[in-house]
C-alpha cells in the first residue's frame, strides 16, 4: 500500500509541476506576443505618417535600388560567365582537357570530315561541268 501511495503522491506532484509549467510557459508566451503586437503597431503608428510623407522620395529610391541591384547583379554574373569561358578555353589550348572538350573534339573531327567531303564532290562537279 505504502508504494502506492507514493505513486499517487507522485502523479500528482507531476501533475502539479506540468501545470505550473504551462502556466509560466503561457505567462511568458502572451507577454512575449503582447509586447510584439503593442511594439510593432506603435512603429506602425508612428511611421505610417512618415513613410506618407516621405513615399515621393522613397518610391523612387527604392525603384533606383531595385534596378542598381539588378544591373550589378547582371554584370557580375555576366563577368563570371566570360571569366570561366576564358578560362575554359585557356585550359583547352593548354591540354588540359576541360569538362566536354571530347566533345568538342569530336564536333571538330565531324566538321572536318563534312568540309572534306564538300569539297570532294565539288571538285567532282566542276571537272564534268
């Protein structure tokens, strides 16, 4: 009996210290929250006639800033593009044999025999013409 009585004792301390748990856990959550929502409407409130004052300024700084962004974001992407193009080829006439040149290599061969054909079957045309 003793045994169980402590088991009972124990659920219900347990029970007691999950509760209180969930109640600071709640106190501090609302607090948190309340603070959150009361702060960020008073910077609503106080900035709202700010930013309305000032939107002919800002709307096209802020347009300004987009298309700098955007035009600087494009000129460094096009300047790494031509940068691993050069050194793409650098690596390729040093033999290095970069990532697709047995291709390239094999696009070469292909041209040339092409180009070698043409001009065989040419040569055939003029001399019967």
């Amino acid at each position: 009996m003793p045994a169980q009585r402590r088991h009972s004792e124990w659920r219900s301390r347990d029970l007691i210290f999950t509760l209180a748990l969930f109640g600071l856990l709640g106190s501090i959550l609302t607090f948190t929250i309340g603070t959150t929502v009361i702060g960020g409407g008073g910077i609503l409130v106080i900035t709202s006639p700010l930013l309305l004052l000032f939107s002919p300024i800002l709307v096209p700084l802020g347009i300004f800033a987009f298309i700098t962004t955007g035009v600087a974001l494009g000129l460094g992407g096009t300047f790494l593009l031509s940068l691993s193009s050069v050194m793409w080829v650098y690596n390729y006439l040093t033999g290095r044999h970069p990532i697709g040149s047995p291709q390239l290599d094999a696009l070469g061969q292909k041209v040339k025999d092409t180009t070698e054909f043409v001009g065989e079957k040419v040569h055939e045309a003029t001399r019967f013409g």
